[in-house]
C-alpha cells in the first residue's frame, strides 16, 4: 500500500483470500467464518482504499450468502469469485486507460502526481498508437512515489519523463496541456487522493490547465463509504528526531470534483 497504486492492492488483497483454500475446514460455516474474519483483517488495512474494500467484499459477501452444501463446493465457489473480482478489477483499469487516450493528444505535455498504474497503461496505449508525450512527474514526497512513475515512464519510447519537486508543479503547469492523475477514490463530491493533488488541482484551475482524473468506476462511490484518511510516521518527512516541534504526515487529500474539468473510467468521460 505504501508503493503501489489502489488497483494493484485490490488485487493482492483478493488473491491474498486464496490461501484459505488450501486449508481443512469441518463444515461450510466454519469456512464462512474464516473467509469473514481474513477478509475484515484485509480491509482494515486500509479503510480509505475504494477498490480494496469492493473487492474484498465482493468475494465474501458474495460467497457467504450463497448456501453451498459442502466446504469443497464453497471452496470452489471462493475461487470463481476471486478470479471473477480480479478480473473485473484488471479490465475496469484497462478500458479506463483505454478510455483516456480521448484526451491524449500527439505531442502533449502533461503533468502526473504519485503512482497511477492507470496512468502509466493510458500512456503506454498512447505511444502505441504513435503518439509522443512529455510528462512531468511529481516527486510525491515523503515516499518518493514519483520517482518509481519516472523510471516506469523512461523505459517508454514516445514518453519523455521530467521529475519534479511536488513544490514546483506551479512552476510547470503553464507548460502543461493537462494534468492527469488516478485516484484513491471518490465519494460523492470529493476525490481523495495521494497528498499534493489539492494544492496541484487548484493551481491548474488558476492557470487554466484542464484536470482529468482516470481510474476504475469502482472507485467512485455515491453513498455509504466514509473515508478515512491515514497519517503515517513523521520519520517519512525528517528522519531525524523532531525537537520542539510535531511532524504531520497526511497519507492524502481532498480535493473538490469542482476543480476537475473530467473523471474517466471504463465506463467512460464524465465532465464536470
């Protein structure tokens, strides 16, 4: 969760449910059991994670309410579900990605903040399609996550990568035909994403530069989801001791959907 994108944890997280059927179990309800408690651990991971919790729950809610009359055929059932989840989750980034190359243009310059793997495949399709992109990658600090995006990105031919300080984004937005960013989730009005968007987002609507976020629908909840935020270890900002002072380490942010001109996702381009 630290250095890959939400996707990706949501499908780790299901495929982490795969050891349980390895295991014996006397009756059906014991499994369910199991199946419960390893998937309310795997949530409470990360709460704040769209993609993780519908996931999870969409192989253990499903599976407890199906009345299988033998551990083997619950087992069975517990293996459908999670090839059938991961899969969903997988195409839901691939046709979003492939959805964004509407807003990828030959020759454009774009700015990037943190690790989107959804990002990375719309860009990968672009260049395959023969276009040429400049990007500009935020650091993402404290991790660093940027520079992973930076490296992913250098390997392609047709994307020239730039790494930026998270502070400079100002600096570079007027250069930039658009800023395009995935996204942890979106609950109603607010997208939450990796610290830094908000500041990011409200610049580009300063100086005029379109924000398009691109991710799973998944990850678009309209009601019964509150999002926690995360606040991790001051060592990440300053490794040293802090001496009469607090270090605050917000994991994300929240930026209005107000600011955004589009949010595309396998089900298409919603503009705002």
């Amino acid at each position: 969760m630290q250095t890959h994108s939400s996707s990706t944890v949501a499908v780790k997280a299901t495929k982490a449910l795969e050891e349980l059927l390895d295991r014996e179990y006397a009756t059906v309800e014991e499994f369910h059991r199991a199946l419960e408690q390893n998937g309310t651990v795997l949530r409470g991971a990360n709460p704040s994670h769209a993609s993780l919790q519908n996931a999870v729950r969409g192989v253990v809610d499903i599976v407890v309410e199906t009345e299988d009359d033998t551990v083997e055929e619950a087992k069975e059932h517990t293996a459908e579900r999670i090839e059938a989840v991961i899969e969903a989750v997988e195409s839901g980034k691939r046709e979003a990605a492939e959805n964004a190359l509407e807003v990828l243009e030959d020759d454009t310059t774009v700015l990037t903040h943190d690790y989107s793997s959804t990002v990375i495949e719309a860009l990968r399709l672009a260049t395959e399609a023969g276009k040429t992109v400049d990007v500009y990658v935020t650091e993402a600090r404290p991790r660093y996550i940027g520079r992973k995006t930076a490296r992913t990105l250098a390997e392609m031919d047709g994307v020239e990568p730039t790494l930026i300080t998270d502070g400079a984004s100002g600096h570079y937005l007027a250069e930039c035909d658009r800023v395009l960013i995935g996204m942890t989730s979106i609950v109603e009005d607010t997208l939450y994403n990796r610290v830094g968007t908000f500041p990011i987002a409200a610049a580009a609507r300063e100086v005029g530069v379109p924000v398009t976020v691109v991710g799973s629908g998944s990850k678009v909840i309209t009601q019964g989801f509150v999002f926690e935020n995360e606040y991790r270890a001051g060592s990440e900002v300053m490794p040293e001791p802090a001496e009469g002072f607090d270090v605050s380490n917000p994991t994300y942010d929240a930026t209005p959907v107000a600011l955004l001109e589009s949010v595309i996702t396998d089900e298409g381009r919603e503009l705002f």
